[in-house]
C-alpha cells in the first residue's frame, strides 16, 4: 500500500500538468519553463518504465558498463514503443486522440502503481545514477557546472506559434519524418488549443531530447574508453563548447536529428557489450528512431550490422547471430517502410556546406586532438611500442571508432553531409581529445595532486572559451520577453 500510494499520489501530481499548465499563461516565463520542463521530464520517466516492462516481458537481462547505459537504452526503446502506439492514435479524429491520451496514461500509471508491480519496478530512474555518488570533489564541480550550463544555454524562443511553423523551422529541409511529427503532435497533444504554450513544449522537447539527453549519451559512450573522471569532463566539454551553442541557438534545425548520432554510436557498443541477442530488438528501434529523424540514417543500419556482427561477436555461434537478426528485423522493416515512404521528397546536401566542423578544431579546448589522433593511429599500427605499452585502451572499440568514422565520411560525400556536421561529429571530436588526457592519467595514477591540477586547468580552459556572459545574456533576454 505504501508503494501504491507513493507512485500513484506522484504520478497524479505530474499527470495533472497538462490540465494545471494552460492555465498559467499570464505567470512569467521562468515558471513556464520550469513547469514543461518538468511534464517533459515525466514523459521520459513513462519510456523508461516502457522500457523496463519491456525488457521484463521479454526477460531480457543484459550487462552494462555505466549504471546510466540502462537510463539511455529504456528511454529510447520505451520512446520507440510510444512512436508506433502514437501514430496509431494520430488516425483518430481530434477528439479522440484527446480521449484516448488521457485514458492511455491513465491506465498506465494504475499499471505502474499497481502494488505487485512492486516486486518487479525495483529501481527508478535516479536510482541509476548511482555511480554519482562516489564522486570526489573535482567531479563534483563537473557535474554542478554542467546542470548551470544546461540551463542558461536553453535557446530562445522563436516568433512563430503555429505547430505547422514550427516543424518549418526544425526541419528546413524536411529530412524529418512526418510519422514523427505525428508522435510529437499525439505526445503534446493537450496543448495544442494554446499555441504558445505548444511552442514552449516544442522547445522544451527539443532541447531536452537533444541536448541533455545528447550528454548523458555522450557521457556513457566515453565510458568505454575512459575513466568516469573524463568522461563526465567530457560532458562538460559538449555543453560548454560555444561554437556548437551558436549553432543550436540560431537554427533548431538538427538540434535532435544531429546529435542522436552521439545514441546511435553508444548503441553499437552497448549492444556487444551486453552480452544476449536480445538487443538486437534495441538495434532495430533505433535504427527506426534514426530513420525518423533523417531519412538517410537508414543507412547507418548496414555498417551497425557489419561492426557487431563480424568485429564484436565474431565468436559467436551462427544460431547466436541468427537470433539477433531475428529480433532486430522488426525495427529494421519498420524503418525500411518509413524510407520507402519517403524516398522521393527528400534530398542531400553538398559536403562543402558543411566543413564548419573544422573550425571547432581550432579552438583551445580541443588542441589535443591532432595529438589524440596520433595516439590511437600509433597505438593501432604499433601496439607494441614502449611509448604506449603501459597505456590501457580497448584496441578493438578504437578499431570500430574509425569504421564508423569512415562511414560517416564516404555517406556526408554520397548522400547527405549532416554525418559530418559540427552536432553529428562532435562525440568523435571530444572523445579523441581525452585520449592524452588519459594517456598522462594512467602514466601519473600515483601522482592525484597533479592529476588534478591538469584536471582544473583544463576546467578553467572550457570555461574561458564557454562565453558564458553571452549564455547568460540570452537567457536573461528570454526571461524579459514578452512574445510569451
């Protein structure tokens, strides 16, 4: 009774939003933001739940290498449950989406506060941030400047209310899925009577999905190739980077699409890591969330296939791989039906639109990644040279690091150069530039005064090239304004 009353009293409150929202449009902005933040914030708890149940019915049991690896798989694969329920109830007229909302997550939350539920939702979703509290004081800080950075780097609102507008704007070249907009048109659906309140939601779930969600991606994906302590300064870096603000601040076009390459490649890894052919149920989701978000992901399904099949799971048995496929196909159908659906109406574009992702190169944060570069090429090509014999590294993820790379590279010159925009390859950039780091923290591991004293000196850099004055600015502005 206890469980029950807890999750039931809680997931009312934040159910309730939806209906206690359009009714503070004369509050300021802050509280607006402050109250779709929190509903979006919900509905990524609701996948994550999805998530689980999935994996619960399915009893599929897997490793991890970060506790925050399940956060990332059960909201994507619970989001990619929701995309097809969703578009489902978009055939529906209006008044029976608005119905048929309010009874899905009303059935839900009496699911998952069901008492017996108890013995099977063991664990929420801040339960797996476990590994945050072992922090010492330095990653502490980290982390305290990353959660001020995501939130005085929100972009501002544009003019334009209506939805359709909006979509325009996201999506200039129309990349994106109609079926996803569906999703998002069914998932906000309660606030499409107040267009200013949709546009609030509309940047909210932008940002969110593309941006915070994109670093704790970014932050489990760097755990596979170094410590905790650079992996979450890797985040720090991602957030802090102003070249990559200004991109996301003057054009939401990409904010999602981009920066899901970050879940993508973290989904490789994962998927050999966790040891059961199960996921391949999870590689075909997101092969069909990526679909939905730029038609041309779906080619990413071939080289996905290529690196877990013949580089990480080489010694498993044919039936093994057999099984795997199987469970990925329906993803992998579905995201053929919506590339199918779309192959006329949407079109690459040049390669030299997009070589602005040299210039982040120049910048003082990432001056270690010719060196990083180095590092790995001499690493691979000579493992056994007394320079890096000591050094620790996974030779066989570096190995798939460059695959990807280079798939990236031939598709941005065939089909479409937003696999070597700025947003898209910023996980490489970054990851590459910790190498030294890690390189020098192995070599000194008994010397932490200096560990940390590189380590704060490469803080004070990220924050010298933040601009956050500029960040804070903006904000302020958005604060000020009164197209609210």
């Amino acid at each position: 009774m206890k469980f029950f009353s807890l999750r039931a009293l809680t997931y009312s409150c934040f159910l309730l939003f939806p209906v206690f929202i359009p009714k503070t449009i004369n509050l300021p902005i802050v509280l607006k933001l402050i109250l779709m933040t929190l509903y979006v914030v919900f509905m990524m708890t609701q996948f994550f739940y999805l998530g689980k149940e999935l994996d619960h019915r399915l009893k599929i049991y897997f490793m991890v290498n970060s506790s925050l690896d399940r956060v990332v798989y059960r909201v994507l694969s619970g989001m990619s449950i929701m995309v097809f329920y969703f578009n489902f109830l978009n055939l529906m007229p209006g008044k029976w989406i608005y119905n048929m909302f309010w009874i899905t997550w009303a059935v839900l939350g009496l699911f998952y506060s069901w008492p017996t539920r108890g013995k099977i939702i063991q664990e929420s979703v801040t339960s797996n941030f476990s590994e945050f509290r072992y922090l010492d004081s330095f990653e502490k800080t980290i982390v305290f400047l990353c959660i001020i950075f995501l939130i005085f780097s929100i972009p501002s609102f544009p003019v334009l209310t209506d939805f359709e507008a909006l979509k325009l704007l996201a999506d200039p070249t129309e990349k994106v899925s109609p079926y996803f907009w569906n999703f998002i048109n069914v998932l906000y659906y309660p606030f499409k009577k107040y267009p200013l309140l949709m546009k609030v939601a509309f940047l909210i779930h932008f940002y969110i999905f593309g941006i915070a969600f994109a670093m704790v991606s970014l932050y489990s994906l760097l755990r596979y190739f170094v410590s905790r302590r650079l992996s979450i300064l890797g985040a720090f870096v991602f957030i802090s980077t102003w070249p990559l603000y200004k991109i996301y601040v003057n054009s939401l076009s990409g904010i999602i699409s981009q920066t899901f390459i970050i879940s993508w490649v973290w989904a490789i890894f994962w998927i050999a890591k966790s040891s059961t052919y199960r996921s391949g149920l999870f590689l075909g989701l997101i092969a069909l969330l990526a679909t939905l978000l730029n038609h041309f992901y779906f080619y990413l399904i071939f080289p996905s296939c290529i690196l877990i099949l013949f580089l990480f799971i080489s010694d498993k048995t044919i039936w093994y791989k057999r099984q795997f496929l199987k469970y990925a196909s329906l993803g992998f159908a579905a995201s053929g039906f919506v590339y199918y659906v779309g192959f006329d109406k949407f079109g690459g574009k040049s390669f030299s639109e997009n070589l602005s992702v040299l210039s982040i190169l120049s910048k003082a944060i990432f001056s270690l990644t010719y060196f990083g570069m180095a590092i790995v090429i001499l690493k691979l090509v000579r493992a056994k040279s007394k320079l890096l014999a000591s050094f620790v590294i996974d030779e066989v993820k570096l190995r798939a690091i460059l695959v990807i790379v280079i798939f990236f590279l031939i598709y941005s010159l065939i089909l479409d150069a937003s696999f070597m925009n700025p947003m898209s390859m910023i996980w490489f950039i970054i990851l590459i530039s910790l190498i030294p780091l890690e390189l020098l923290f192995q070599s000194i591991a008994r010397l932490r005064s200096k560990r940390n004293m590189i380590y704060l000196v490469y803080i004070i850099i990220c924050l010298l090239d933040s601009h956050l004055e500029g960040r804070i600015k903006i904000f302020l502005s958005i604060l000020k304004s009164r197209m609210m």
